[in-house]
C-alpha cells in the first residue's frame, strides 16, 4: 500500500529532474526537438493539402454537372447511315420515360457561326440547347435570365451570350435586351451566363458561344439530332445503371450497326480519388521517413547523454534508485522532447494552413480551394511523434538503467 501511496510521488520526481536534464542544455535539446517538429509539421501539411486537393480537384469535376451521362453517335462513312443513327429528342424522350432513375435529359446542336466584332469577323459557336441544359450544366446566369418554356417551344429569336462574349460585344453597355447579328440571323440578348466550372473548351461550350433555342436551330439548320446529349441520374449511386440503360435503349431503337459513346464522369472521379490517395500515402511516408531521421537524432543524443551522465547514474543508484527509476527518467526525456516537438509542429503546421487559407482568399480566380486542418492528421501527427520518442528512447534508457552502481561511479 505504501508503493501505491509513493508512486504519484515518484512519477513527478522523475518527471522533474528530467526537465531538469533537458533545460540544462537547452540548445542540444532544441536540436535534437527540431527533427521531431519538422517531421510532425510535414504530416500535417502532407494531409491537409491532400484532402484539399482531393475536395478541390472532386469539386471541378462534379462542378461540370451532377450525376451526369453524356454521349454523342459515333460517325459511320454511309451519310444515310449516319443521319439514321444520330440521337433525336424522341431518344432522351424514351430514356426519361425508360429509366427511373433518370430525372432531367437535355441535347445540344453546335454550329460553327461568324458575326462581325469590332469591325472584324470573329469565329463563334451557336449552339442550340433543349430544356433542363442549364440545370444539368449548372450554368451561372450572371445578367438577365435563362430560356423559358415559350421561348425553347416557339423558335424564338433569342440568345444568352458567354461573359467574354458579351463583353467583346459590349464593353461599355449592358447587353440585356440589345440585338446582335449572327451570320444572316439576328437575335435578341436574354442573358449572360459562365460555366461554375470551366471545361477548357472540351465540351460544347467555349469562351465565344452562344446559346439558342434548340427549335431555332432546328428550323435554321433543318437538323433534328443532337452532337452531344446528357443526362442527369436522381444519385451518384445510380450513375452507372443508368450508363447501362441509356446504351441498351439507344440499341434498341437504332439499327444493330450504330455505335455510340455514352460515358460518365464517374471513372474520372474515381481516378481523382485514388491518385489523391496516392499522393497521400506517398507524401506520408515521407513523413514518416523525417520522423524517423529525427528518432535516430533522439537515440544518437540520448545515448552520448547517458555517456555523459553515466558519474551521475551510479549515485543516484547508490543511493537507491531504482533500474525502472533510471528507465523511467531517460524514456520521460525522450518523451518530453517528442511530445514538444510534435506540438510545436502541428502549431507550426495550422498557422501555415491559416495563413494560406487567408491569403488564397484575397484570390477569386481560386474559387472553392479552401485549406482546413485535419483534426485526424493532428491525431496522427502527435501520436507518431510520441512513439517515435518512445521506440527511439527506450535503448538509450535501457542502457543507463542497465549500468552497475560500482562502474558508474568511477567513470570520468
């Protein structure tokens, strides 16, 4: 019972004079902490800048429309042929009655257009788009407003511009309502609108294209099919039977020759998540490769100290210390050095994060990159740097604890 009553006691006399020991030489102890803080630093950074990556990059892609199937007929030599393939209104009509899980469709006709720009003919994409393109595509109506159902059903001479676009064509003016001329035909400005997320050009939309009733082009053009065709799934879940649906209805209301490209994003995104975990495992690793760079610092340290200090262990053992005492004392350095390094690097770590974040938000052109520490890579950054203190310390430990009172005593 007494034991029980003195081992508090013990624990903070052992805890003490191991602080003791490291203040007294407070410069090797900040040196041989600065490998653990550089290490517990890195863990953090690692993660928070992959689990932002990841967001970022899932973000961008999802940006470019939810749950979304697209697709477009794949060209055959025979122009006959290839008339009778291409995908019609009443296609998506028969994928949305078809599919359950199916809950917008939409089809799109580009035409390659030129209309006079400061003088000059510039090159521009008209592109007719049926109801639900702006909800599949998530398109950002910045002025005015989007087609409505008079408008998409009565072949109305209307348009909504792109932001450059509309602001090569109206620098100075307000564009909503103004009329622009597109080849022989003249249309109304509606609206202007952007991408929330930007394809570079590899979808249908460009920086210079304007959208029109999918009716107009079709009464200008005399064409009934759509190049490219979406469609959008009620859950992420059900991307992939509604692929499988949208190609079985698509063969079976064409001849057994025509092929099509029906993909989703889907593939995409799981590439985008394993290369984040990739990336993640790979950078941690590294991580965990300067954590134990600094452990080996701890034990190189720890064991010249015992050297040192060995006149000092055979006192304190000939006047009754203990060989768990000793033990206790030197893992209780190790310890207190990682444990402080690890704390001092994931200090370091958030106000890094902090200060990016702060500054990333004076930068609209970085949209939704948004930098937050990992409450999981702090757990993980501190409970390594506690072990690497532990699994690093116990030689030295072990070696002091093991040295004989008599020797001890006369080492100079």
């Amino acid at each position: 019972m007494a034991s029980d009553r003195n081992k508090p006691i013990l624990l903070g006399e052992t805890w003490r004079l191991a602080l003791q020991a490291l203040t007294a030489n407070k410069f090797r102890t900040m040196l041989t902490m600065l490998g653990v803080i550089i290490g517990s630093a890195c863990i953090v950074l690692v993660v928070t800048v992959a689990l932002t990556g990841k967001r970022y990059i899932i973000v961008q892609i999802e940006g470019v429309g939810a749950n979304l199937i697209f697709g477009e007929s794949v060209p055959v030599q025979s122009r006959f042929e290839r008339l009778a393939d291409e995908v019609t209104p009443a296609d998506l009509e028969a994928i949305k009655q078809g599919v359950p899980q199916v809950v917008e469709t939409a089809g799109t006709h580009d035409s390659p257009m030129t209309m006079v720009v400061n003088g000059k003919n510039h090159p521009i994409h008209l592109v007719g788009v049926t109801p639900g393109f702006d909800r599949i595509r998530r398109l950002a109506i910045l002025r005015g407003r989007y087609f409505d159902d008079d408008d998409l059903a009565t072949r109305s001479k209307v348009c909504v511009l792109t932001e450059p676009l509309a602001a090569a064509l109206f620098p100075v003016e307000d564009p909503v309502g103004k009329t622009i001329r597109v080849g022989e035909l003249y249309f109304t400005v509606i609206g202007v609108f952007r991408e929330r997320v930007s394809t570079f050009g590899q979808a249908e939309i460009t920086s210079e294209s304007i959208l029109v009733p999918f009716s107009m082009i079709k009464s200008y053009t005399g064409s009934e099919y759509f190049r490219t065709f979406y469609v959008q799934a009620a859950r992420a879940e059900d991307v992939t039977a509604v692929t499988a649906a949208v190609r079985g209805i698509l063969r079976s209301r064409h001849r057994p020759g025509a092929k099509y490209s029906v993909q989703n994003l889907s593939s995409v995104l799981e590439a985008a998540r394993m290369i984040s975990i990739a990336l993640t495992v790979l950078l941690i690793l590294m991580a965990f490769i300067a954590l134990t760079i600094s452990g080996i610092g701890i034990m190189n340290i720890m064991l010249v100290t015992v050297t040192e200090r060995t006149h000092e262990i055979g006192i304190r053992k000939a006047v009754g210390a203990s060989r768990d005492t000793i033990l206790h004392q030197f893992l209780m350095e190790a310890l207190m050095i990682s444990v402080a390094g690890g704390l001092f690097g994931i200090a370091i770590a958030v106000t890094i994060t902090a200060l990016i974040s702060y500054a990333v938000s004076y930068f609209p052109a970085a949209g939704d990159l948004h930098f937050s520490t990992s409450w999981m890579s702090v757990v993980i950054a501190l409970v390594v740097s506690c072990s690497t203190g532990i699994v690093f310390g116990y030689l030295p430990a072990n070696r002091a604890a093991q040295l004989q009172p008599t020797e001890s005593l006369r080492y100079e």
